[in-house]
C-alpha cells in the first residue's frame, strides 16, 4: 500500500513529465513549421501533424526520478598536461593545433611580442620567433610501426613535422587564427 507522499511524490513526477512532453511537442511543431515555411512544396501543412504525432510516437521520456545520491563535480582539467602517458620516442611527431607557448615557461601566451605582429609572412624574424615561442602541440597518439607519424597523420599533416622549426606561413597561420594579431582600427 502506498502512502500519501509516496502519492504525491508519483503525481509531481508524472506532471514533469507531461510539462516536458508539451515543452518539447511543441518545439518539435515550431522546428517543423519553420521547415513547412522554408521547403512547402517539399513539406506541406498537411503533413505537419502527422510528422508530428510520428516524431512523438517514437520518442521515449524516461521518467524523471530525483537521484538519491548528488553527484560528485569533475574537477576541471589541466590544459597545461599533455594526455599521453607515452615516452617521447613513441609518441607521432605531427604538430598539432593548439595555442601558442612560451618557449621558456611553457606556458600558454596571450599575446605575442609588437615586432611579431605583422601582416604578411615575409616580414616574421622565423629565427627569433622560434627562440622565443612554441606553435602548437605534439601529437599524443603513438606513432605507427617504421613510421614518425600516427596512422591519421601519416596520411595528412596540415601543421608539419612538431620536431621542426615551423615556417613562416604556419606562424603566420597559427597567429591569425588563434587571435594573437591586433586587429588595426580603420580610420
């Protein structure tokens, strides 16, 4: 025999459900008269309620039952460890995206030096950029047999070798697309 809160408690479930069911029935119609609106000739008015009570039919809400025991929070991971547990020699040599490192701390920069913010390739010192500033990160998968590369980026490695000192068109590149370019305010 159930007693009077465990009734309660059954009600107020089947009632988040039913909530749950209309909030989501009717973001489904709006999603599918923006699709009549958008293709009519393709989906026409006629079909939305069908399409709608198909969509509702096969879709499952689990019951929503409160949890009696809190779940313990994630710590948030440290971007500065690299994942791999491999020793270097094994892991693949590609160079991977990623932000840009200080050379010495190994830290992530948030901004690179004024004599590094260019426009255009030619003007980067490669020499000086190199010293002072990593690109990227090396590769945490291990490498295949008799090669330097994983399988993924033996086929394709779009950053280049992370054992050598990059170019001028991948500073570039990783500068440009990670943000460490002023953006100059026109006049």
């Amino acid at each position: 025999m159930t007693t009077v809160k465990e009734n309660k408690i059954k009600n107020k479930i089947v009632d988040i459900d039913e909530l749950y069911s209309r909030i989501i029935r009717n973001h489904i119609l709006d999603l599918l008269k923006i699709i009549n609106s958008k293709y009519p000739t393709k989906f026409p008015k006629n079909l939305l309620s069908i399409e709608l009570d198909q969509i509702m039919a096969n879709m499952s809400l689990s019951p929503l039952v409160p949890s009696s025991k809190p779940q313990a929070a994630k710590a948030p991971k440290d971007k500065s460890k690299s994942k791999s547990n491999l020793a270097p020699a094994t892991r693949c040599q590609a160079r991977i995206w990623d932000d840009i490192f200080d050379r010495i701390t190994c830290k992530q920069v948030a901004e690179i030096d004024e004599e590094f913010q260019v426009s255009d390739y030619n003007d980067i010192n490669i020499k000086k950029f190199n010293k002072k500033y990593i690109l990227g990160k090396q590769c945490a998968r291990k490498k295949a047999l008799d090669i330097n590369y994983c399988l993924q980026h033996n086929r394709h490695r779009p950053h280049g070798n992370y054992m050598d000192p990059p170019s001028k068109e991948l500073c570039l590149h990783f500068m440009i697309d990670g943000g460490y370019l002023e953006k100059s305010i026109p006049d």
